[in-house]
C-alpha cells in the first residue's frame, strides 16, 4: 500500500501575499490530507480543497474579504449553533 506523500510549498498569504512555508500531506490518490504552517506568524484559512494561508495578524474580516475576492462563489463555512 502506498505510503502518503508530505510535501513543503510556499504559499502566499491571502490578503497581502507574504510568502509562508506549508507542509501538505497528500494521500496516495492525491487528495490533500493534512496541511499545517512550519513558518513563524502564519495561520491557516480553513478549505478542504485547498491550501490556504494568512498572516496572524489579518483579521478576520479581511481575511473573508480576499478569499471572496479569489474565490467568489466560494460559500464560507458557517459556525453551527446545535
């Protein structure tokens, strides 16, 4: 059985474009498994399909703001209220 395959990429932060290293984990199919910033003051941006990532100090608003703004049409996960 083959193995996952961790890749480390450099990705631009959405809203300013600083450039952060990912790791990306990638499954033998080639579906994107897991991803985690390895470089100081960057966070994620949550996307299943996708590697996204922002500077810490972007706030949340401006962060939904380019993501709308390279992705439009994208639907932006809801927060669930059980």
């Amino acid at each position: 059985m083959p193995d996952n395959t961790n890749i480390v990429e450099p990705h631009g932060c959405i809203v300013c474009g600083k450039i952060f290293n990912l790791l990306i984990v990638h499954s033998p199919s080639g579906r994107m498994v897991a991803c985690s910033v390895i470089s100081h003051g960057g966070q994620l941006v949550p996307d299943e399909t996708r590697p996204l990532v922002t500077c810490s100090r972007h706030s949340t608003k401006e962060v939904e703001t380019a993501v709308e703004r390279h992705y439009p049409g994208r639907e932006q996960p809801e927060d669930s209220e059980d």
